[in-house]
C-alpha cells in the first residue's frame, strides 16, 4: 500500500467484483475506504474457498486495506447514519442501476444535499440515457454484447467467454480512473460531480479501439476488425515441448526472425520491408512461424528468440506463473500472516514508486468489523451506538 492517497475518504457502496476492484486501488493508494455493505453483506463473501465464513478467497482478494459497516439503508436510521458518513466524505461511489441507487438514497442528486462538493462515481450495466438504463448486468451479459465472446470463438465459431472476470476489472479500473480524476479537479476547483462509468458502453469503447479499423473513415476504408488479431493462424505455437507465443512485430524483428530460420530471400523481399504490405500479409507470416515452431524445444526458442531480440514467451499455465523469473523478481506475489486467519497470499499490485514508501497491506474485512469504530469517529455517543445494533441498523462482527 502507498500513501498517496493519505485523507481521501471513499464511502463504498460496491457489491461483487467491479466496484470492489475499483475501491481496492483506492486503498491500495492510501484512501480511507468504508465498505458499506447491507445487513447480509455483499454477496461475494460467499464464493468459496475462503479463510473464514464471511471472507471467501475472491473477496479476500478485491477488497484488501478497507474497513466494513454493514447498515441497513432502508430504515430512517440507517438515512441518518448514511448523512454522516457522506458530509465526512470525499467520494461516494457504487455500482448499482440507477432506480436501485435511488431506492436507497445514493444517487447523485440526493448525496448532493448532503454535500454539495461530493465526488459521486458510479458504473451501472447500461448508460442512463439507453433503453436498457435499469436492466441487470453482470460481467458474463456484458462480455456477450461488447462482442468479447464473438472474438473468442472457438474452432466451430461458437462464441466463447473469456475466463476471467475481464468486463468487471477493465470497467474497475476505468472507475478508478474517473473517480481519480474527479478528486484532481475538485482539488483545483471546488467542485463536485458525478461521473457515470457504463459497463457496456464502457467494454465497447475498450474492445473497438483498435476493432473499428477500416470503419474509423468516413466512407469505411476496408473491414471493421484488426486484421493482425483477426489472423486464423495469430495463435500460441506448438513447439517441440510445448507452446509459445512468437511475435516478431516490426520490420528489424521479422528481418531478424526470418533470418534466423534460414528464410534469407523472404527477409530480403520488399514486401518484409514494407509495413503496410507486411500488414496485408501476415497471415502467410504467422503461418510460417505454424510450421517451423515444433522444430524446437521451448528452451530453444527462448535462447535463439533472446539473442536475435525477437519477442517471445512460454505459455504459462495458471500453476506456472508465479515461477516465472521475472514475476518471482518482482515480488507479485505476497504473503501477510492475521492473527485469526492464518498466512493469506495476495497479489502485490502492479505500482512502484520512487517516492512512496508502501506499508503493509491489510486483509479484507469481516462484515460489519468496523462498525463500532466508524461510528465512533463520526461522533456517535456509546448509547447510540448500542442501540443502531440492537435495532439491527447496524451490523456487528462481534455478535
């Protein structure tokens, strides 16, 4: 964890993985982060393997350095308690539609009441001007739409998803990003906003940037599609003893390349020189590396790819990562021991800094952990705090 966020209050209404993502980089920089969960707590601290009944492995792993209330929004109580932790915040952030936001008393216009200078951040399944603004959205529905599962067809052309929650921490980080943003201008102006981060909208802008292709002019200019990663044979290569992944990608590394598999007149030809034409024909190119790749072992390749400075990589499967040399080097992976938990692994995030020191990170919460705490700090007498519990207002860890 970095200090660079040091006395930026976010209040957390985010659920799952999206808006959890989002929040952990703003812990991971040092923002106070409270997790405002309902009374049953967000519904990922279920997913199992875990530590412990509330705190599943994948929660573990997207809600690190943040402190949890669990509180019962619906109950005027609750409203009263929410009014606290808004005016002692600097941002509100969530991931619901925008009819549930306001069922709750979270959406923009009523948090602005509360405080007019409140950064408000907030990325539901669909824009809010669509016909879709209030329909349900979850990362399988947007990976559909935003055409990442037609892209990952299998050899039958079947759509296929991506295994990985990749529409939730793409959208994650962009709602980072927005709520960074946000905080640098209302630390130059004053002023608060709201910035709304769509999924799908979102996921389309990420996928076409380099999809929209011939279609970017005004009359198309050739297909929509990237042609390189539209190839049949842009693939990992079957080597002797496993799979590699072999890019040569300029005109110095295919010249390099061809020469090192004794392709001299290839390398020699203009149309190997001539990117816009190199371009038209890589198919032909990836084909080539199809058929010399098995002549090799992957230790073979790595050597002779290195020493010609041609890009290269083994297939890592997922049990092989983190022995990668360059991944055990810089420390992704690392090991904080709890007093109640035991050692739990996490993943180091991808940030160095010169000038931060970073401290040690802190495992994710229990539901309701910091209830009291928080409570405390927002200058709620013992008294009532006692009874926000006893009205189940509030949650507590300790019952």
């Amino acid at each position: 964890m970095l200090k660079l966020l040091e006395g930026i209050k976010v209040v957390d209404f985010t659920t799952v993985v999206l808006g959890p993502y989002a929040t952990q980089f703003l812990g991971d920089f040092g923002a106070q982060v409270t997790k405002v969960e309902p009374l049953e707590g967000d519904g990922f601290r279920a997913v199992r393997p875990g530590p412990s009944a509330d705190i599943g492995a994948g929660f573990a792993n997207f809600n690190r350095n943040k402190r949890s209330m669990a509180l019962d929004l619906k109950q005027p109580a609750g409203q009263d308690v929410l009014a606290r932790l808004v005016k002692d915040a600097d941002v509100v952030v969530h991931n619901m539609r925008g009819m549930s936001a306001r069922a709750l008393g979270i959406s923009y216009e009523q948090i602005k009441l509360i405080k007019p200078d409140i950064v408000h951040c907030w990325s539901p399944g669909f824009a809010s001007h669509g016909p879709d603004a209030n329909s349900p959205a979850y990362d399988d529905i947007i990976q559909a739409r935003s055409g990442i599962a037609a892209l990952n067809a299998d050899a039958d052309d079947a759509p296929q998803f991506l295994r990985s929650i990749v529409c939730d921490k793409v959208v994650g980080l962009h709602l980072a990003l927005a709520i960074a943003a946000a905080l640098v201008h209302r630390l130059r102006t004053g002023e608060g906003q709201s910035i709304e981060v769509p999924m799908l909208e979102t996921m389309t802008s990420f996928m076409m940037a380099e999809h929209l292709a011939g279609h970017t002019m005004v009359p198309a200019q050739g297909e929509i599609g990237y042609q390189r990663l539209m190839s049949p044979n842009r693939r990992p290569f079957k080597t002797a003893d496993g799979y590699m992944a072999i890019m040569p990608y300029n005109t110095k590394q295919w010249v390099r390349f061809l020469t090192l598999v004794e392709e001299d007149q290839l390398a020699a030809s203009d149309w190997i020189r001539d990117g816009a034409a190199r371009s038209h024909r890589i198919d032909e190119l990836y084909e080539l590396i199809a058929r010399v790749a098995p002549s090799r072992t992957n230790d073979q390749w790595l050597d002779a790819l290195k020493s010609y400075d041609v890009p290269c990589a083994v297939v890592n499967s997922l049990q092989e990562i983190f022995a990668d040399d360059q991944l055990a080097a810089s420390g992704i992976l690392q090991t904080m021991d709890d007093a109640e938990l035991g050692s739990l692994r996490y993943l180091q995030p991808g940030f160095f800094s010169d000038a931060a020191q970073p401290v040690a990170p802190r495992r994710a919460p229990h539901l309701g952990e910091h209830g009291r705490e928080i409570l405390a700090e927002l200058g709620v007498a013992e008294a009532g705090i006692q009874r926000l519990i006893a009205d189940r207002v509030v949650g507590d860890s300790a019952e």
